[in-house]
C-alpha cells in the first residue's frame, strides 16, 4: 500500500508539473503589458501553445487581446 501511495503521488506530481506549463509564466493582465502589440502576440502565442485564452486577455473572444490597449482607453486595474 505504501508503494500504491507513492506512485500515485508521483504520478499526480507529474501531471501538475506538466499539463500546464504556460502558467509558469504567471498570467498577465492587461494594464501590465507595455503596448498593445505585446498583448497580442502573448494572446497568439498562447492560443497557439494551449488552445484556449487562459489568460482572459480576450474578453469577447473576438481575436482581439486587450481591447483597452488597443482602442487606447484606460485599462482595468486591481487597485481601482
């Protein structure tokens, strides 16, 4: 029984570590990037990578990251 239990803690170990390696890069948001182009090609970039907008970078999935940036409003912040 132990054996089972270290297997098994490795093997969920494995699939933590592995199955999703984009977060390693942390998620953004968009009043971090610097300018709009940034914020696309990370939002290409990882809907190439991973398939989906984990990110949250486009809101109404319409392709487009970072509306804010892009449209030259203020972005949101946490902080207000």
């Amino acid at each position: 029984m132990p054996r089972l239990c270290s297997v098994l803690l490795a093997v969920t170990f494995a699939f933590f570590t592995f199955a999703a390696p984009a977060t390693a890069q942390g998620d953004l948001d968009c009043y971090q990037f610097g300018s709009w182009n940034d914020a696309q090609a990370t939002y290409d970039e990882i809907m190439y990578d991973d398939g989906w907008d984990w990110m949250g970078l486009d809101e109404d999935g319409d392709g487009l990251a970072c509306e804010c940036l892009y449209y030259g409003y203020e972005c949101w912040t946490p902080w207000g």
